[in-house]
C-alpha cells in the first residue's frame, strides 16, 4: 500500500492559549487583518463565546474564542492556502489579542482508504496485528464474529505527542434539504478505514517564533513517511 491511496478528508489546527481578556475588545480587528489577507472569507456569526467565518470555495472554517483558536479545511487540493491562513490567525491572535504564550498546538489529519464493503474494511484492520484479542478469547461471550474494530494509541515525550485513531467506519449520506434538489452522491465513500492523527505539543509556545508552516510540514511529512510502516503496511 503506498500513502498516495489516502485521501486526506480533513485537517484541523488549533492553537490553545490562556484566557485573552481582549477578545471581546478586539475580535472585530481579528476579522478586519485576516480579510485584508483573505477576502474570500465570510462571516457566518460572531457571538461573546466566538467568532466563526466561511471561506467557502476552499472548504476553511476559521474559529476563534476567547482561550483557543482554530482553522479546518475539507479535503485539501494541498496545504498551502491552509498554512497561509494559520499562519496569519497566530500573527494576528499575538498582535490583537496581545496573546504571549500558546499553551498547547495541534495540527490533526483524517485519512481515509475506501473499501468496496465493511468485510474489506475489517479484515484489513485485523491485518494490521494491532487488536490483540484472539478470538477464542471473545468464545465465553457466545458464538459471533468480531463486527467493529477500533485502536487508540497515544504517544508522547517530553516535548510533542502523537494520538492515532485507526479503524473501519461505515456511514451513509445525511442530507437536509427542504427542496427536492438532485445530489449527485457517486463520490461519497460509506465504508472505509479511518486515519486519525492528531500531532500536538505538550510544553508552552511562544508566539512570535512559533511558524505554523514549517510545524504543519514537519508533521505532515512525519505521518506521511511513518503512519503506514506502524501499522505493518
């Protein structure tokens, strides 16, 4: 298996910090640099808990509160437009919310491999050799097979950490619409194994030397070369 047959669904940085007084003063300043950067952004609502805005051609949701902040994006082309808008939020949250150390980063990734059926989906997580349980084991609870497979792994040192999520998932499409519209569903994936990887540091950051680029490309390049070869594929 080669890490190109992943699809990256989703990618999400957050940025933790202590309590900034200021943001009921300044989240109006926030807004105003970041679309001097990115006009393409749309407010969807600004509330005393947060402010939540839309750049909708690229699938980014930008959030930020009063103690944390972050930036979404579904199924990016690359990572470039989204380093762009991390990196001008952190400058921004240091300047307008005067913000001096981030308590905790994070940059996750949610991969997924889609499955012709949930068979596939399980078979190739048992694969993986990371369940332990033998079957036998499950034999006083009856006569069965094992339907649903899900691994946590949590891996830290002093200074980072690594928090892998990795199973089979099988969804269907939810859709609310009030019209009767046509949906064209055929690249909906409903079963798939799930790729979660949250990269996160565990020791106080300052702002100013903090590059949310190169943290994002070093994590990324560390997953990309790493994540299969853990799970014995």
């Amino acid at each position: 298996m080669q890490f190109s047959e992943l699809t990256l669904e989703k990618i999400i940085l957050e940025v933790r910090y202590g309590i900034s007084y200021l943001f009921w003063d300044n989240s109006g300043k926030v807004m105003m640099q970041i679309s001097a950067k990115y006009p393409q952004f749309e407010l969807r609502d600004a509330k005393l808990s947060n402010v939540q805005s839309d750049w909708w051609s690229e699938g980014i949701v930008l959030s930020f509160s009063h103690e944390k902040a972050d930036v979404t994006q579904d199924y990016p082309a690359n990572l470039d437009t989204f380093k762009g808008v991390c990196g001008v939020l952190c400058d921004t949250l240091r300047s307008a919310f005067e913000v001096r150390t981030f308590t905790r980063v994070g940059v996750r990734y949610i991969f997924i491999l889609p499955t012709k059926s949930r068979e596939e989906a399980r078979d190739l997580v048992s694969k993986m050799a990371l369940l332990s349980v033998k079957a036998e084991r499950l034999r006083p609870f009856g006569n069965g097979k094992v339907e649903e497979q899900q691994v946590l792994i949590r891996y830290e040192d002093d200074d980072r950490g690594f928090l892998f999520r990795i199973g089979q998932i099988q969804r269907e499409p939810q859709l609310k619409i009030a019209r009767p519209f046509v949906v064209d569903t055929g690249k909906f994936t409903q079963n798939a194994i799930l790729f979660d990887v949250d990269c996160y540091t565990r020791k106080p950051l300052d702002p100013p030397i903090f590059m949310p680029s190169d943290f994002i490309r070093v994590t990324h390049k560390t997953v990309e070369s790493s994540l299969l070869p853990l799970l014995g594929l």
